[in-house]
C-alpha cells in the first residue's frame, strides 16, 4: 500500500521544513520508493505508522534516517568534468599567485555526499600542482546526510563507483583494493574533514573560503532559500574566491552579486567587490 495524501502533504512539510528540500506534488511515487526500505529496518508495518513516529516524537531517530533517504545523494568522481578543468588550468593557479606569501588555500565541498567530489579535489591537486604539498589547504566538506558522511569519511568505493569518472591511473595511484572494493591512500583521505551541516539552518562558524563547491543541490530549494543560501556565500568568499554551481544552476535571479568568471560551462562565478560591500 503507497503513502496516503495526508501522510505524503506532511512528509512534504517535514523535509522542507528540515532540509529545506522541495518534494513537488505528485511524487508520491519518490516518497514512497524513499521511504519503503526503512520498513525492514524498523517494526513499522506501513508508511502511515513511520509518518506517525515523525508527526509525534521530534527527537526520534527516524527523523535523520527518513532526511537521508529523501536527500539525493547522487555523485561521482569528476563529475562534469569541466570544473575541474577550469580549477585545473585557471582557478588554482591565479589562486596560487595571489597566496604565494600566506601559503593557504581554504576549499569547501557544501554538498559533500559520499566525498567523490572533494576526493577528486584532492587526487587533483595531488597530480597536477604539486606545489600545493608545502601549502596549507583545508579540505572541508559537509553534507547533511549523516549515513553519506560515514561512508565519505571510509574513503572505499565499489568497483561500478570507480568506473564512473574515475581515470584508471588515477585508481592505480590513488586507490588500494580491498576483495571488491577500492579503497583511498591514506594521505588522499586523510586529507579532508567531513562535517554535518545544513545548508537551510544556522551555519557554524566558518573561516573564509577560496572556493566554494556547491554543485547540484541549489536545484533542490525554493526561492528563499536559495537566496538566502546565496547572500551567506557572497560574505563568506574572499574577494578574489570562486564559487561553483552545477551545470542546472545559476545565480541569476538570485543573487545579483555573482556573475561567471569565464564563459565556460564549468558553472565557476565570482562575487563583484562593488555589489559585496553593499549587500
């Protein structure tokens, strides 16, 4: 038996109100392919009694456990590859020069998932500048999903994970396999933090950032969050920082700020200095 409308409007509610993430109506279809699964891990005999448990307990357990399963985590190594051309060829180095004398880059991954994007950061730094190995470079990535920050943190991957966007090099440099698994070098995991945040409540206090990864996910929120979202990022980038958008995305709208670095499709922008100091 499906999800009810009653139980699917507040689901609706829930995951909004939660994550800020919009469930359109007539994905009943989404919610109930979602939310199934957690039958079998738990001693709910329907979606009506686990709708139940979030309508009446706010400190449930399940409460995290239905956001991570209604919280779109698809991800792979390199994905799109044209951000990180455009890091490759022409973010980093201008970074580079402009930091030459402080020897720090600060890079965070705001939609972190199962850490394939910071991971190919990292493998990507690693190959291509090795400059950076006497530099001080904070990876930090976040994700609301705790279940994706878990398996991020491990830093193992199945073989069909590695088959997409992985170049077969860099699994040999980078990766250890394991039966059917790969596993990251360590100095490539250890190399970034991952941390829970979400993006549609208070932030933590975070230091400047040089670039802001946030790939895929403004898709998913309403007008005001993304605006929101937005204005919090203008003040966070440094005045020469880039902030990178998924190929669906953009800041037009939104934030009057941010405009493309280049007229590329690597979804890079930058915030103008004369529209930051008085927004």
């Amino acid at each position: 038996m499906g999800i009810s409308d009653s139980d699917f409007n507040f689901v609706r509610t829930f995951i909004h109100n939660r994550a800020g993430i919009v469930l359109e109506p007539g994905k009943e279809y989404l919610a109930d392919a979602r939310l199934s699964p957690l039958l079998r891990q738990s001693s709910f005999k329907n979606l009506s009694e686990l709708v139940a448990e979030l309508r009446t307990n706010s400190f449930s357990p399940w409460n995290s456990k239905v956001v991570d399963v209604l919280t779109t985590n698809e991800t792979s190594f390199f994905r799109d590859h044209a951000p990180f051309e455009a890091l490759r060829t022409y973010v980093i180095p201008e970074l580079i020069a402009a930091r030459r004398c402080e020897k720090r880059l600060n890079i965070w991954y705001a939609a972190s998932s199962t850490g394939q994007e910071p991971y190919s950061v990292a493998m990507l730094l690693a190959e291509h500048i090795p400059e950076l190995a006497t530099w001080d470079v904070s990876h930090l990535a976040t994700d609301i999903s705790t279940e994706a920050l878990d398996r991020a943190r491990q830093g193992r991957y199945a073989q069909f994970e590695t088959n997409r966007g992985l170049p077969a090099t860099y699994l040999e440099k980078y990766f250890d396999r394991d039966g059917l698994e790969w596993v990251l070098k360590d100095y490539i995991r250890k190399a970034v933090r991952f941390e829970e945040l979400n993006l549609n409540k208070a932030w933590p206090a975070l230091p400047s950032m040089d670039i802001v990864m946030m790939r895929n996910v403004m898709i998913y929120f309403d007008l005001e969050s993304k605006r929101d979202i937005l204005g919090k990022v203008a003040h966070l980038l440094r005045p020469d920082g880039c902030l990178f958008l998924g190929a669906a995305e953009t800041t037009m709208h939104f934030d009057e700020r941010f405009s493309q670095a280049r007229r590329d499709r690597s979804g890079c922008y930058r915030c103008d200095m004369q529209y930051k100091q008085t927004g």
